[in-house]
C-alpha cells in the first residue's frame, strides 16, 4: 500500500506503437519478462506480460478484463492484479495519444492521490500497444489481508458490540470522511464512491488499528462543479443502504465528520438534502435493474454497495 509522494516511472516507447511506464523498483523482474532482449524491450515486455495467466479472481466484461495474476522474480513471486482493456475503435487506436488510453490515465490518477497522503495500491506498470489484443493494461500489487469494506462492516459492527468495538466504528467513520474531504478539497472527484472501493485490513499495531485503502481510479476527474461532489457522497449514502452494521446515526456523523462540524450549517444540511435525493434516485434505478432482470439471476444481485451500473 502506498500514499505520501508518487513513484517516478520509467518510460519506454516504440513511437506510433507501444508505450510502456514501468515501475523502476521492480527492474529485476521487467530484465526477466523481458526474456533477454533488452533491445526488443516494448515488444517483448509486453506480449509477455499479456501472455501470463491468471491465479483466481478472472472476471471479463464489456471488452475488458481484470485478474489476479503472480509476477515472476528470482526471489518471490509477486501477487498482482491486472486490469486488460480490448475495445476501441479504430480511430481511438489510430489517433489517442498513450497517455488518454484507460492503463496509463489510471496510472496517473493513482498517483494523484498518492500525492494526497491517501492509500492506494502500489502501482507497478501500465502500458499501450496499438495493434495488440490488449491494447491497454494497468497492474497495481496485490493489498494482501485486505477485503472489501461492505463485507468487512457487518462481520466486525451487526448486534451488539463491546466499547473498542464502538471506537473501531468511530474511527473508521472518521477516516472515510476524511479520505473524501482530503479529495474533493483538491477538486478530485472518484466517480466511483461507493463501499466496495475501499479495502479494510485490522492491525492493531497501526495508530487507528486498521488500514484503509482506496481502489479504481480510472474515472477520477478534476473538476471545480458541485455536482461531483454531490455525486460522490450520493454513491457513498446509497452504498451504505442495506448493509448490516450501518445505522441513520452512522450517516450522519460521517456527514458531520466530512465537515469538520458538530452540526449542520444551513449550506451544510443544503448539500446534505442534495445529496439524500440523489441517493434515493440511485435506489430507484437500481430496483428498475432487478425489476427488469429474469427471475432465475436475483440469486447473483450485488448488495447496494456493489452497484449494478454506473449510472450518473
């Protein structure tokens, strides 16, 4: 897990055709994947990295895939995971500049909030290869330990809990809310604010007993409107509706904690009510999703937390 200053990468291009940024504390094993043709680098990194098959955790999708993968060293494996993108058109492959294709724009926004003090994974490499298959890719480490926050939160705060267990809450509320006021303070906004984005580990020997980071930034945007701000709290209310663990009194107090107060200003309880609404309209659609779905898939609906689109 990484937060604090953003690693430099190294650059590696094939004009018109491969661009490579790779993590240069990992040199050992890029020398390897490299298979010993350190003047076909591009070429041969990146086939061969595309080649590599998954451990666990395959699921594909509309033209892009996402994985659990172990890179090969000559010490240890390294568990990670690796995100794959196919679709484009041809003039988005033609004419994209690297940069804008989803590996290397994920890379970048990871290091933004990096630079944020907010815990991400540790981004290993990320690439472009116009007339390959996968013609992007991101790989980021594995965050060993970690599990998702909305499975996390029934199994550790449901019934009745002990007094430590009442403070574990209350610091947890507090550093959610202050991993989304450190963002939108820098006018970066997830897009993707929701329950299943953030990874908990507990650890007693760290200084709030846990660890909390933060995961898929490709839709990170820069922005000076209040809708993205209303946004991302609305994704992170509806996250919250059904999961056990979660009370009114939970919401409320990660509200207040969001803004440094111990009550609502008018423009504060303003917000608030914009963002209740918005949260509601994303419970709404959700449920027209399952209404329109076949009978025999309500077995393998997501919990709010894991929402069923995107939608805006």
């Amino acid at each position: 897990m990484q937060a604090g200053s953003s690693p430099s990468f190294d650059q590696i291009e094939f004009p018109g055709k491969i661009a490579l940024w790779i993590n240069p504390r990992y040199a050992e094993m890029w020398d390897q994947l490299a298979g010993g043709q350190p003047q076909r680098l591009p070429e041969t990194l990146y086939s061969n990295l595309m080649e590599l098959s998954p451990c666990d955790e395959y699921v594909e999708k509309q033209g892009r895939s996402t994985g659990r993968y172990t890179l090969p060293t000559q010490s240890q494996p390294i568990p990670v995971f690796i995100k794959k993108y196919r679709n484009f058109s041809w003039w988005e492959t033609k004419w994209n500049r690297a940069s804008s294709f989803p590996g290397p724009l994920e890379l970048q926004n990871l290091c933004k909030i990096q630079s944020l003090s907010i815990p991400v994974p540790e981004p290993i490499a990320a690439g472009v290869h116009r007339e390959h298959p996968d013609k992007s890719f991101l790989i980021i480490r594995e965050l060993p330990g970690y599990e998702p926050l909305h499975q996390v939160i029934p199994r550790l705060f449901a019934g009745k809990m002990s007094s430590e267990r009442k403070q574990l809450k209350k610091r947890l509320l507090h550093r959610l809310a202050m991993i989304g006021q450190t963002m939108h303070a820098a006018r970066c906004f997830h897009q993707d604010f929701y329950l299943c984005h953030f990874f908990f580990k507990l650890d007693e020997t760290a200084e709030e007993g846990f660890h909390l980071a933060m995961i898929d930034f490709l839709r990170l945007i820069s922005s000076r409107r209040r809708r993205w701000q209303v946004k991302d709290l609305a994704q992170f209310l509806y996250s919250t509706f059904g999961v056990e663990g979660i009370t009114t009194a939970d919401r409320m107090r990660f509200f207040l904690e969001y803004h440094n107060a111990a009550r609502f200003t008018p423009a504060n309880r303003r917000l608030l009510q914009a963002v209740i609404r918005k949260g509601q309209r994303y419970d709404r659609h959700n449920q027209k999703l399952i209404m329109g779905m076949p009978k025999e898939n309500w077995k393998h609906l997501q919990s709010p937390s894991e929402p069923l689109s995107k939608s805006a």
